[in-house]
C-alpha cells in the first residue's frame, strides 16, 4: 500500500511540475508555480519519489523478459539436438522452458551467453560430422 501512495504522490509532483502547479489531487492543492526552478525541482521530487517504486520492477520485467528468450533459445538447441542426432545430454539439453526459465533467473548474463555458446559449438561441431 506505501508503494502506491508513493507511486500517485510522485505522479501528481511530476504532473504539477509539467502544467505549471493549480492543481488539485487527492485533497492536496499545489498552487501556481511562476518559477521553472520550482517546477523542475518538484518534478524531480516526484520523480525521486517514484523512482524506488519503479525501478525494481522494471529490472524484474527485463529479468524476465531476457529469460523467456533464452529459453525459448534452449529449447530450439535441444530440438536441434535431436534433429541431429547429436546425443548431447546433461542439464543443459532438455526441452523443459521452465526449468531453462527458472535457471535463468537465478544467472548473470554472462552465464547465460556462455550456456548459449556451449550448445552452439556442440550443435556446430555435430552438425559440420552430419553435412560432410
């Protein structure tokens, strides 16, 4: 509940400082604003005031965002895998997204580059024995 107070009291600081004060919003008047100091300052205050409630969430969505694509890639190397008889195994080659999904979460980007680049050289070494 404190986040979503937060959260329409740095939106209202924000909209008071872009029309310039004369508002009225949850029983609070802002009056007129005659100086660009004073908007720019309560709209960075309201800002400062959203910015902790935002920010871990958008961190969370990216996270998450990053990992369905990752999986989404695992699963494509594991089907790949079959697809070529490659006879990969191990926690890395399986079809199971969540379970990527969930690894995923826990890694670096890092990690998970690397996880990627692993399965692509074994797909690349398998694949150049299949074409030959």
């Amino acid at each position: 509940m404190e986040n979503i107070n937060l959260l329409f009291m740095g939106s209202s600081c924000v909209a008071a400082a872009v029309v310039g004060g004369g508002l009225k919003i949850f029983g609070v008047e802002i009056p007129l604003l005659c100086s660009i100091k004073r908007q720019i300052l309560l709209g960075l205050f309201g800002l400062g005031l959203i910015s902790p409630v935002g920010y871990p969430e958008i961190i969370k969505f990216n996270k998450t965002f990053q990992c369905e694509k990752y999986a989404k890639l695992a699963v494509e190397q594991f089907d790949e895998n079959l697809k070529w008889s490659c006879r990969q195994t191990g926690d890395r080659w399986h079809n199971n997204f969540a379970g990527h999904q969930g690894w995923c979460l826990t890694q670096t980007p890092a990690s998970t580059d690397s996880e990627i680049d692993v399965r692509r050289k074994a797909l690349d070494s398998c694949g150049k024995k299949h074409k030959a």
